[in-house]
C-alpha cells in the first residue's frame, strides 16, 4: 500500500509582463503552502506564471534558458524538501520562446522538462511562440506521471499516450478563460475517466486585458470523480490522493487490456 501524496496547488493571479511581481506572488505563495502543519508532498502552479501572455513583449521578459526560475524553484524545492511542478514558464531558447514546464524532486533536481506541443491559436500563441516536440513524463515516489499544458488536454491522444507509457498521474498548469468553465471540467474528467489515473489541473484567475480567468483548479480521480475545486479567488487547494486507487480502478474496468489497437491504427 503506498503512502498518500499530499498535492497543493497553487491559484494565483498573474500579472502580464511583470516578472517581478510574479516570482514576488508565488514566493508568498509557497511560503505559506510549505507552512501548514501537514506539509504538502507536491507544489503545482499555473501557465506561464512568470509573463502571463504580455505575447507581443515576451522575447525581452522571458527566462533566458530558465535559469532565474530553475534556480529559484531548485532552492525551494530542495529547502522543504518538496516536489515541485513548476507550471510553466515564458522560457527563451536561442532565439525562439517556448512554454516551458519543470518539475523538481526532493532533492531540487529538475527531474523533468516539457514544451507545450499544441500552441493555442485563439490567443495567437503560433505567432510569438515555438511549439515543442517531446513528451512530458516524470515520476514522484517511483510513480510515474505526465505532464500537459492548457490547450493539450483538447488532444485525447496525447493523455493516452503518457498512460500507455505507465503514467498514473497527469498534470496540467493552465491559462483557460471564461466563457468555457464547462469545456474545462468536461474535457480534465474525460482524460481521468478515459485513461483511469489522477488529473491535477492548476489554472489562474484574474484578469488580463480583455481576458477573464476563472480558476476552478482541480483535482479528480481515476473515476473522474472531484476530490477539490477552487472556486474564482486567488487561494491555495491542498488534496491527498491514494495512488493504489490507479491499479484498482483499471483492474475494476480493464480498459486497458480491452483495447484492440490493430483497428483503430489500421
């Protein structure tokens, strides 16, 4: 029987083209998650938390190569001796800016990194950003999980992909907007359902320009049933989730063996 994680997600507001402001915020933020008496396991935060999407600016106020925030996340991390899944991040690669996302172990090693692979056209991502080419996978207590940002959980594919490949848990930093709070809770409880593993879903709130974020941070089991929801506000969710529930489910519904590949690939 494995030991519960305790996860705390982090809803904040994030102030577009002000890094300053942001690290200053989730600074806070992680403070007072790291000060409760039952100490988080895991830490997760929104999108692009750093520059929100200040996009017509973002080659001058992203992270060159994430070392501002690989090495403030890697202090924390190893400090509280926490996990931490970083968001994501406006990160500046050579000459291009990627939607960048890492997680740290205990230890404050960065354990994995993933670019947002589907970039979101409705907010001109495709004009100012460069799309990534990889998977996200990484484990945490030697379980495995993937990592998806915002628009990627439109694409069915990629969430069975990384289950396919064992993940167990999926985690998605996000900047969704209103109007479309139901597209957000149906599409997170069809990758829990779909795939039989836990979905950790962190979004902002407030607003950006003309945008407004409605929060609703969740967390759903392998039955896509809500363990926690936040509401609209800036605050901090804490939820402690029983991986052994992952194995029980799939072998409750074996959808996995039921698969007929040769098919669907024909």
């Amino acid at each position: 029987m494995s030991k519960p994680l305790r996860l705390a997600l982090l809803q904040m507001h994030i102030e577009a083209g002000n890094p300053e402001a942001n690290f200053t915020k989730l600074a806070s933020m992680l403070e007072e998650a790291v000060s409760q008496t039952n100490k988080p396991d895991v830490i997760m935060f929104p999108e692009m938390w750093n520059t929100g999407y200040a996009l017509t600016e973002i080659k001058t106020i992203a992270d060159r190569e994430g070392e501002r925030t690989r090495a403030f996340l890697s202090n924390f991390s190893k400090k509280h001796s926490v996990h931490i899944i970083g968001g994501s991040i406006a990160e500046l690669k050579e000459d291009k800016v990627l939607n960048t996302m890492y997680a740290f172990d205990r230890s404050g090693h960065v354990v994995s990194d993933y670019s947002k692979i589907h970039l979101f056209r409705l907010m001109d991502e495709e004009k100012y950003l460069a799309a990534g080419d990889k998977l996200g996978k990484l484990e945490i207590e030697g379980t495995k999980a993937g990592m998806m940002i915002c628009y990627d959980i439109r694409f069915p594919e990629l969430a069975r992909k990384l289950a396919l490949d064992g993940a167990k848990l999926l985690f998605v930093p996000a900047e969704w907007p209103n109007p479309r709070l139901h597209h957000w809770r149906t599409l997170l409880t069809a990758r829990a359902i779909e795939n039989q593993m836990f979905v950790i879903a962190c979004n902002r709130m407030g607003s950006s320009g003309d945008t407004n974020f409605f929060g609703h941070s969740l967390v759903l089991d392998p039955w896509g049933e809500t363990i926690a929801e936040a509401g609209e506000e800036e605050t901090i969710i804490y939820a402690d989730i029983d991986l052994d529930l992952v194995d029980a489910v799939r072998t409750k519904i074996p959808v996995f063996e039921d698969r007929r590949p040769s098919i669907y690939e024909a």
